[in-house]
C-alpha cells in the first residue's frame, strides 16, 4: 500500500507544493490495488465511478472507443498518474481506461479523496491541477497531431513520455521501457500502419532514437527536442529538462 501513496506523493509534488500535513493526509487514504493485463480495461465509456484510479506501476491509456471498434489513444499515463481524476466532477465518464501492457492500478475512494479536499486544500489544489495538467496534454496533442509531419509527430511524443519518465525517475539512463505496439503508436498519432513503419524509419535514420519491441532508446535527446518540435512548458513541471 505505502508504494501507491508514495508514487502519489512523489507525482503530485513534480508541479504542486506538500507540506507534512497533506502528506500525511495522503497516507490516510484507502487503497485497492489490482493488477491489470495489456489492453484490459478498468474504466469503460458511460461508467459512473466511484473510486479514482491511481497509476501503481506500469502504463495505462485513456481513449475514445470508436462505433466501428477502432481507437483514438488521447493520452497515456505512468506510475504516480491519476488519469481519472476528473471523475470526482463529472456524472459519466466519456473515455475509456485500459493498461498499455501490464500495469498495476490503485483506486481510491471519491468521498475519500473529497474528504481530504476539505482537510487539507493544499492537496485538493494539488489534485485539481493534476486534472489540469491532462487538459494541457490533450492540447498539445490536438495541435500535434493536427499541425506535424508524421515524423515530427512521433518525435514529439517521445520527448514527452521520456521527458515525463525522467522527471519521475522511471527511465533507465538513455532507455524507456514503453510497451506500446506499433497499432496503438497509430492509434494515438493519427497514423496508418504503413505511415508509423516509415516515420519510425525515418527517426531512426537520424540516429536520435531508436524505439522496438517495447523499448525507447534516447541517443540524442537535443536532436530529438529539436526533431520533434518539442518545449516541455505545457507539462508545466517545476523540475528541469533532462540532458543529454
């Protein structure tokens, strides 16, 4: 149980300020851990939660599920996330949740969580800007995927999932263990099958990166910024861009 909490703390604090009280009200939450296998969902379009899901270990994928079956990924979430967090606002839920190879998920209960909002403000601002935080990514990803060349557009999301991993401490030096497949690459990037194997060519042409069975190498971390267009402002996180 400490480890949810801690991956919590550790997450809320790369943007928000805790003192020893939110901490300590943070610890006071119930939390139910479950395991999840890849692509199994543990939120569904419609659903009315009554938990929060807090990311232990692994990846998780919010999407849109389609009418014909396909999926648009909007965003995806590591340990420490709260990729539902806006479920204690809203009625229904109008996306879905699903772990990106194994993962392990922590929920919290909502009158939990609205109890400790009142106990400690501090923390209900903390998690309200969580909420806003994944507002930001769903921005930048509109005008990724709408304003980039393909490669540039993949580009862009490395840097962010490698920027966000190192921020968080869960890269291994220059290598990211990133267990998504080259369908959900598509899936969130706008892309077909053909158009991420040959921007995924074209990356590696440039010796900035290499990305296969599950594994992001950075080699060049500069050259990939400046590939990818990317300025990691809107994750707006207090600690410094990593270097190469």
């Amino acid at each position: 149980m400490d480890r949810a909490h801690e991956v919590l703390i550790q997450n809320l604090r790369e943007h928000s300020r805790l003192d020893d009280e939110d901490v300590a009200q943070v610890y006071a939450l119930s939390c139910t851990i479950r395991l999840f296998e890849p692509n199994e969902d543990f939120i569904r379009q419609g659903d009315d939660p009554k938990v929060a899901a807090l990311v232990v270990s692994g990846m998780v994928g919010r999407y849109h599920l389609l009418r014909r079956g396909g999926r648009q990924y909007l965003s995806f979430h590591m340990a420490g996330d709260l990729p539902d967090a806006q479920g204690l606002f809203i009625e229904r839920m109008d996306h879905a949740l699903c772990a990106i190879g194994p993962a392990s998920v922590g929920f919290i209960p909502h009158k939990e969580l609205l109890r400790a909002f009142i106990n400690q403000p501090p923390l209900g601002l903390a998690i309200w800007r969580e909420t806003l935080l994944d507002a930001a990514i769903f921005r930048e990803a509109i005008t990724n995927n709408s304003a980039r060349a393909p490669p540039t557009r993949m580009a862009h999301l490395f840097c962010e999932l490698f920027y966000r991993a190192r921020i968080a401490h869960l890269n291994r030096g220059s290598k990211l263990r990133l267990p998504i497949s080259l369908i959900q690459l598509g899936e969130a990037l706008g892309m077909s099958i053909a158009t991420v194997n040959r921007s995924l060519q074209q990356l590696r042409a440039s010796a900035t990166m290499d990305f296969r069975e599950g594994e992001l190498v950075v080699l060049k971390w500069r050259e990939l910024v400046r590939l990818g267009d990317f300025n990691p402002d809107y994750l707006h996180m207090k600690k410094q861009q990593p270097t190469e």
